[in-house]
C-alpha cells in the first residue's frame, strides 16, 4: 500500500470508503507507511500481531468489537498511539471522550454525508494527527479510565470584580495534543473558589461539548462550553466552543467571552493565540497564562504579549507533556516565567493573585 519506511499506521474502520480514502492520502504523505486495513478490531489485531504500527487509526462503532474495547485492550497489552475516527454526532463526541479518558492520543471527526469529499478536503488535519500521535508520549497516554462522576453540588458562581479594581484575577489556558487528559488533572484539582478560567482546547466541533460535560461532573469548578457574551466568574472555566474562536472581552464591570467565527490562525480554530492575545490586551497584569502539552507553536506568540503586559506565565515541563512542542516554543520564544511539571499547575493556579 506505502512505500519506504516511515510512522507505520494501521487503519481499523468498518466503512471500505474510509479505509480507501484514508489509506490513500496517508500513503501520499512522506514519512508515513500504512501497513493494511481492518474492517474490525478482530481482523485488526491479526494485522498487528505480524508487524506492530506506531499508530493506530480506530472508528469507534464496529462489528465483533467497538473501538473504545479494542483500545483499553491495546492500552493493557501493548501502550500505542491510537487516534480515533469519530462521526461528527453528539453520540459520537461522547464516545470519543470516553476514548481520551481511556488514553487515546487524538480524534478524526468525520461527518454522517459526504465522508469522502471530506476526507479529501481535510486531509492534512488527518496527517497532522497522525504526526502529533507518534511524537507523543505512550506512556502518558496510557491511563485508566476516570468513573463519571455525579454532577457536584456547587454554589452559584460569584461574578469576577471589574478589571479597573486592580483585585481580579484570570486564568487563560491553552493546550492540544494531550490536552484532555492534562486539563482533567488540573481541573479537578481546583477549588470551588479558583479564578475565572478560559480555555482553549484543539479539538473539533462537537466535541468541545462533550468534553466540557465530562469536565462538569468530574469538577468542583463548574466548566461547560462557551456561548458568546458569556460572564467570566469565580469557580467557572468555560472551553471555547470547537470551530469557532474566543476572545476575552471587558463590559463595564465585567469581563465577558467574544465566540465568533474566522480564519484558522495557526492552522486552527479556535486558536490559543487568539485567546491569549486578547487576554493580554484587557487583562495584563491580572491575568495567569498556561501553555500546556500540544504539537506546533499555537499560543507561544500570545503568551509572549501575555508576559509583555504583566501577566504571570507558565508552562508544562517537557517530562510531563505528551508532546512538548507548544511550551518549547514559547520558552524559546522567551514567553515563559515558569516551567512545572502537569501536577503543579493546579497549585500556580491558586495562588495567583
């Protein structure tokens, strides 16, 4: 199917389209070898065995065996990158959530209706998590899965003080490859009274709310997806709704969420560097930056003009990232105040101020 040696990639999918489109423009991508192609995780496993990939590509509803069983299976036998092949439907974004939760490196969403042309068009979204996937880091991946937990009683948000009063405090975090599991660890780490929070998270439409959702009931915090116009308060993190960008905004005594549409920036919408750079513009020295685990340089330019106006900013060490390319970039580009390792950030972020 490929020629050369390169990341060897197995895809397992029940539709013949996907794994013919699929395969074919993996193929096409220098440094990426596609050893074959299952209808099933069974027929799958047999592939494997002969030569073992570096990553796996897994649709999530299958004959014989769903995706989310054949990855906790391939998690407990032999930790791979696994990017799940998702449908862009409610089911099929809570069910990738239960795939992150269960250590999956990253999500392909696919559409009901005109899957090839989609597959063709978006094409290089595909290739760059393939990428992301094999330069992660398995054995951060490789986790077992939180239980739901039930909604958490919680009181009612208290609105952040005006951005004039000098008392406020923000928190802006950005975050991609690896980001899911990384922002549980710190988000169900904080306290019911932590900052207002606003997040970016690469993760394609549909999702954003799903992943929000799970967020809420593993939480003290309560966190959901951002509408536009939304207040930023005390013991709320609000995830910018997936295809769409964020922008922090000030209103009177207030600050508020702008969730509007545009061009990706950095390959990607919503953009780290968006949020981040208006965070600096109306928050300044009120405001904590966090860069986390993620492939590329999204968000490194914005932390910069973050900690040029004042703000506190930090970054994932590289021993705890999946991948370390969004905080190498800022700390190269001098962006940084702070490295820690994952478990820490919670701590910066509760004693900022």
């Amino acid at each position: 199917m490929t020629t050369g040696a390169g990341i060897k990639v197995v895809i397992v999918d029940d539709s013949a389209v996907v794994r013919q489109v699929l395969g074919r423009r993996l193929a096409e991508s220098p440094g990426i070898e596609v050893l074959g192609s299952a209808s099933d995780p069974i027929f799958a496993m047999a592939l494997m065995n002969k030569t073992w990939p570096d990553v796996v590509i897994l649709d999530i509803e299958m004959p014989r065996m769903d995706g989310i069983t054949f990855l906790k299976k391939i998690m407990a036998t032999r930790p791979t990158p696994v990017v799940i092949c998702s449908t862009l439907s409610q089911r099929g974004a809570r069910a990738t959530m239960d795939a992150f939760a269960a250590g999956a490196a990253g999500v392909v969403p696919k559409p009901t209706t005109g899957l090839k042309q989609f597959m063709t068009d978006d094409s290089g979204d595909i290739v760059a998590a393939v990428r992301a996937a094999a330069a992660g880091k398995v054995a951060r991946l490789n986790r077992t899965a939180a239980p739901a937990a039930p909604a958490v009683a919680r009181p009612a948000p208290v609105a952040v003080a005006a951005a004039s009063a000098g008392t406020d405090r923000i928190i802006a975090i950005g975050t991609s490859t690896g980001g899911t599991q990384a922002l549980e660890t710190v988000l169900t780490a904080l306290p019911r009274n932590s900052p207002g929070i606003v997040i970016v998270q690469h993760m394609p439409e549909k999702f954003t709310a799903a992943f929000a959702e799970r967020m809420d009931m593993l939480s003290t915090i309560e966190v959901r997806e951002a509408a536009d116009g939304d207040a930023v308060q005390a013991g709320l993190a609000l995830v910018a709704p997936g295809g769409r960008h964020m922008q922090l905004l000030t209103d009177g005594a207030r600050f508020r969420v702008k969730v509007s549409d545009g061009p990706p920036v950095n390959r990607h919408r919503p953009s780290v560097d968006v949020l981040f750079r208006s965070v600096a513009r109306v928050a300044g020295r009120r405001a904590l930056g966090v860069i986390m685990t993620g492939m590329g340089d999204d968000g490194a330019r914005g932390l910069l003009e973050m900690r040029t106006a004042g703000a506190l900013t930090v970054a994932q060490d590289e021993a705890t990232c999946v991948v370390h390319g969004m905080p190498k970039e800022a700390v190269r580009l001098g962006a940084v105040d702070r490295e820690v390792p994952l478990t820490a950030i919670a701590e910066v972020i509760r004693t900022h101020g």
